[in-house]
C-alpha cells in the first residue's frame, strides 16, 4: 500500500520538475520592455508618494502652529489626560 502511495505522488509531483523553453529573442526583448516600463511607473509612483507625504507633514505642522503647539511631540501618543497606573 505505501508502494502505491509512494508512486501515486512521484505521479502528481513529476509534472513539477518540467522545465519551460528559453525565450525567445523578441519574447526576452518584450519582457525587458515591460520592465523597463514597470520600473519607470514604479519610480514615478514612488515620487508621487514623496510629494504626498511632503504635503501632508507641511499642512500637519501648518495646522499646529495654528494651534499653538508644536509640530513634534517626540513621538509619544497623548493619553487624554489620564494617569498611567504606577506598580
């Protein structure tokens, strides 16, 4: 019974171990292309997103000191006022 087991799964598994043909040339030159293009797309993005980010963290610290506070707090979350318990 194993022995079937054994050869049922080398069966199911052989189709993995099939290897794909090399491109060809215009395949390989299509395929640089493509990623030539996604690279520049992702890099537009990535300015895109920059830009965003520069904008949100001017009007942040625009609106703060509107506020009269200050841009930073060190990172710390304010907790309302409420005290933290000491053990």
């Amino acid at each position: 019974m194993k022995r079937w087991i054994l050869l049922a799964a080398l069966l199911l598994a052989a189709p993995t171990f099939a290897a794909l043909p090399p491109p060809t040339p215009e395949e390989a030159a299509a395929a640089a292309a493509k990623k030539a293009k996604a690279d520049e797309a992702s890099k537009q993005a990535a300015e895109l997103l920059d830009k965003a980010q520069d904008r949100a963290v001017q009007n942040y610290r625009q609106n703060q000191s509107a506020k009269g506070q200050s841009g930073s707090n060190g990172g710390a979350k304010s907790n309302g006022g409420a005290k933290m318990p000491t053990s």
